[in-house]
C-alpha cells in the first residue's frame, strides 16, 4: 500500500539541469528571496542595515516588490496592514539589534491582531552566537529572546540549507489560526556567504487547519437551537477567518442578535435586522448579552473592550469558539471550543435546524433607540457629525486605518462596517503606515488613514515612502494640539493635566514640502475637502483643527443620561 507520504515527486529533466548548474554570484540572501516568491510572496517590507545587506542586495535579483519605509516600527506596520488585507503572510525584513527592536510595538500589535507578519532579521555573524559578550556591531545576547514572548514562533537558521525549510516553517505558522506574526533570524555570514545550492522553486507549506471537536459542537448546536433568547458576538476570528458568510446564515437561521466586537467589524452586516451593531461600550448592549440564556462567542477572547471594561457578567450558558488556545476560557467560564471559526460555524450550520423568535429584531431596534437617545443626549454633534462626514467621503469598497485617537474611539463603536486599527495593543502610530501597506496590496482604490497630531509625529517620515511610492493614501489628521483622549482622562480624573499639551509643525506646509498636497479644513468643509483629495492620484494630507469629545463611558456607572 503507499500512502501519500510516501509519495516522492521526481525532477524534471529541466529542473535537474537547472539544479546542477545554479546561477553564479548568489548568496544566502537569494535563499531568502527565492524561497519567499516559492511561498507566494509578491511584496516585501523593510529597512536595510549592515547585517541586513546580503537579503537586500538578493531584492534586486527578484520579482519581489520591495517597500521601504523609514522607521522599522512602521515598516511593521505596514506589514501587518497588508497581512490583514490581503490574509497573506507579509515578509519584513530588519537588520540586527536596534532595527530589530524598533519593530517590537508593531509585532505585538500583529500578535494582537492575529495578523500574519513573516518578520526576517539578521543577526550578528555565526561565531558571535551563544551569548557571549564579543563586541560585534548590533550584538544582542539574546535576539530572539526579545521576541519570544510576542510572537507565535521563533526560527534562528545556521546554515544556509536551512534558510528554505526555516522560512517554510515559519510561513506555515503564520497562516495557522490563529494567525499572527513570526520570527526568523540569519547571521550575517549565512546572508553574505556565497552558495552553490540550487535555486529555491516552489515550497509548500500550507497551513494546518483547526476543526472543532464534533462532540463540542453538537453540544452547542443543542443549546443554540434550544434557547429562549440566544445572542452572539462576534470578534476579529470571524474576520480573519473569512466567516461572516457563515456567521450571517447562523444568524439568520437562529434569529440571533449579533453585536460585533472593535476588532470583529465588518463580521456581520451593519443595517441587518439583528444586528446591534459594535456598540460594546454601552451598557444597554451589554444588558442585552447578560440576559441571553445562550452567548455564543466566536473569534473573541471577551478581553477588556469586549466585555465593557470587564462590568459584563453573562448570566447565561457561553459558548466560545476560539482558534487562540491561551484565549479560551481566559475571561468567562464557557463551553470552550477550540476551533477555526469558520470551521466551527460551518459545523454548527450542518446541525442547528432553523428556530423561530419573531422578538429578535424588536430588541435589537429598542437597544439601538436607547443606545442612540443617550448619545445625542450630551451634546456631541460636532462629534458625529465629523465621522458622517469621514464616511460619506471614503468610496465604497476603499480601507481605513485609524490610529489611536478620539475620532478612532468614536469610530470603534459608530463607524458602519469594516475598519482597522490598532485597538489590539493600542500603541500610537499605526494609522498612517498601516494603510501605505494596505495601498501597496492594491493601488486601484484610495486609503484612508486618520490620526491625532500626537500620534501623526509617530509616523510623519512616512510621508517621504508615500511620495516615493506614490501611494494613493489620504491622511486625515486631527489636530487638537495634544494627546486629546489623555488630557481628557487625566482632567476627569485629577481635575488637570500633565504632559498631554504639544507643540507640533505646521502639518500642512510640512507636507507639501515632501512634495504632498496638503489642505487644512474645518468640520463644515471637511467632507468636500475629504473627497476632493481621495479622488486624485496619490498620496494627501488633510489637516482637521478640531477639538473632540468622547461620549460618556457606562462602564463607570455614569453614563446612562
């Protein structure tokens, strides 16, 4: 008998000659790039330093796209949008010791994301290894020590036949749900040496899936089919794992309200009849979710924004379907089923016969009426009327990245539909080179990216990549001369502020002189101005001089006026 693994697929007589004869002048760094087009890759991502030189210099020997940002964190950044995007592993190359480290903050916003980033160092050259104290340039005791707490898995290659296997393993891990980012790690020497080993074709490492456990879902469609008052929520699983399709015909059979988490949206159609919505924060949704007999939750940990900052107490049976073993049960006692969520969903939509509850769409429209009159109760109009503006302008089917910032708050919860941001680990910066990453992924359609001045400096060299590349991004900056949500929460808090006031550049005229069109607007004109710079070639900056406000939090017990 031969099983499949005993199978042995034979050279061609081409691919033989073309083994025995290797193209002169490669070295290690051709085994990175050849190995990355075998996988599939088109687009790379990075920063070149010394150690780094040999990856780069193999770049221009590629097909591979090269996109070269200025600072390594938003090189991350970048990497982890086009991750999202696209659900393809995003390569990012990095240079030993300082490069390396730069890039911590958006390899954990990754990890937190599940976004799948391939990121691929250097490293001091072999000799140096092992933790000893030798004084090369860049040395680290420990490189990978510094990343492993943060990312799925960690790779450190010693050889140059190791390079295609390495990158492979890594690659698989990646694209396993969850997804999430990994490291790889190459000595200097390896990447400089010169090798004779056949050129890198195709590769296979397809990644493995997670099914649930039968037994695990026919107990859930049990309870699901037979409750009084089932409810879901949906978080980012859903969406990494392409299962709102799913989640939808769930949904629909069950007559289950859906109420999307920050990270989940765009997992369930905005203006369905069951749907309440991303209004997490509210303490009218969470009433809702606490009186379901049944909760199902998919692709969501029930972390701190998830469960409205941790006042959410389910008095019902939970159901929680979660590719993230270490998320399982991590919150709230459930019926933890570890599983691919879409995988998972379709198991569930196999089993659950339709159920009937003519009261779903009813207390779905009473939560949002009530969610609704107790936002316009606090005078926010200039509030949502600037994010009405920012949707209406942004072209359907178009991405937008926010970074951490008072409109980005407001849009976790408003924003009708699909978003990114950096809401996983809530660093500032991400907004504007995430979305050059995602422009990169597919230049026929405008990006929106939108941030606070505080956060724009974090990534205002970036500017110089969007010209480069000539990048249809357009960066809406909100300008209210500080770190407005700190000044807020610091002023609630002690009655003042300390360390949120900044001076910062004329952001229009610092633009233009990147050779970026730039207008500054107000809230009146921002719309007209927004979709004037959206519709043209390449990439803009629009200035909004503004000063926001949040609405008022329930979790605090003060906010239900």
């Amino acid at each position: 008998m031969t099983h499949d693994h005993d199978l042995v697929l034979r050279p061609t007589e081409a691919q033989t000659t073309a083994a025995l004869n290797p193209p002169a002048g490669r070295n290690g760094g051709d085994l990175v790039v050849e190995t990355l087009q075998g996988l599939g890759a088109t687009t790379v991502f990075g920063l070149p330093g010394q150690h780094a030189l040999g990856m780069f210099d193999a770049l221009r020997r590629s097909s591979l796209t090269y996109i070269g940002l200025r600072v390594e964190n938003n090189a991350g950044f970048a990497a982890d949008a086009y991750g999202r995007v696209t659900g393809e592993a995003a390569p990012l190359l990095l240079s030993t010791g300082p490069g390396a480290l730069t890039s911590l903050a958006a390899l954990q916003e990754a990890a937190a994301a599940s976004a799948p980033v391939l990121a691929i160092s250097s490293q001091i050259p072999t000799a140096g290894l092992g933790g000893g104290r030798h004084g090369y340039l860049h040395e680290l005791r420990d490189q990978k020590a510094s990343f492993r707490d943060i990312v799925k898995s960690v790779h450190t290659v010693r050889s140059a036949s190791q390079i295609p296997s390495a990158i492979a393993e890594a690659w698989e891990s990646a694209l396993t749900a969850p997804h999430g980012p990994v490291w790889i790690e190459i000595p200097q020497d390896v990447l400089l040496a010169e090798t004779v080993l056949p050129v890198v074709t195709a590769m296979d490492a397809t990644p493995h899936e997670l099914p649930p456990r039968p037994e695990l879902t026919a107990l859930a469609a049990h309870l699901l089919s037979t409750a009084a008052r089932p409810a879901v929520i949906a978080g980012g699983g859903v969406v990494r794992s392409d299962a709102a399709g799913k989640l939808l015909a769930l949904a629909e059979r069950l007559n289950m309200p859906v109420v999307t988490t920050f990270g989940g949206k765009g997992a369930f159609p905005w203006e369905h009849p069951l749907s309440l919505q991303s209004w997490m924060e509210d303490r009218h949704t969470t009433d809702l979710l606490e009186d379901a007999d049944v909760l199902l939750v998919v692709g969501s940990g029930l972390g701190e924004l998830s469960s409205n900052y941790g006042t959410f107490r389910p008095r019902g049976r939970v159901v929680q379907i979660e590719a993230d073993l270490g998320k399982l049960e991590s919150n709230y006692p459930a019926l933890g089923i570890h599983a691919d969520a879409r995988l998972a969903l379709s198991a569930l939509l196999e089993t659950v016969p339709e159920r009937a509850d003519p009261t779903a769409p009813e207390r779905v429209r009473t939560v949002l009426t009530a969610v609704r009159d107790r936002i316009d109760s606090q005078d926010l109009d200039l509030e949502q009327g600037i994010l009405a503006s920012v949707r209406e302008a942004l072209p359907v089917g178009s991405p937008s990245f926010w970074d951490m910032t008072i409109l980005a708050y407001w849009a976790w919860s408003a924003w009708p539909g699909a978003l990114h941001s950096a809401q996983g680990a809530g660093g500032l910066g991400y907004g504007f080179p995430a979305a050059l990453g995602a422009s990169a992924a597919d230049r026929t359609k405008p990006v929106l990216a939108v941030s606070g001045d505080g956060g724009a400096m974090y990534s205002i060299a970036e500017l110089a990549t969007a010209r480069q590349y000539d990048l249809p991004v357009t960066w809406l900056i909100v300008d209210d001369g500080g770190y407005g949500i700190l000044r807020e929460y610091m002023t609630d808090a002690f009655g003042d502020s300390t360390g949120t006031e900044l001076s910062r550049p004329d952001f229009v005229a610092l633009a233009e002189s990147f050779g970026v069109p730039a207008t500054r607007t107000s809230a009146d004109t921002l719309g007209a101005d927004l979709a004037k710079a959206l519709s043209e070639p390449g990439p803009s900056v629009v200035v909004l001089p503004a000063l926001l406000r949040m609405f008022a939090p329930t979790h605090l017990g003060n906010g239900d006026s």
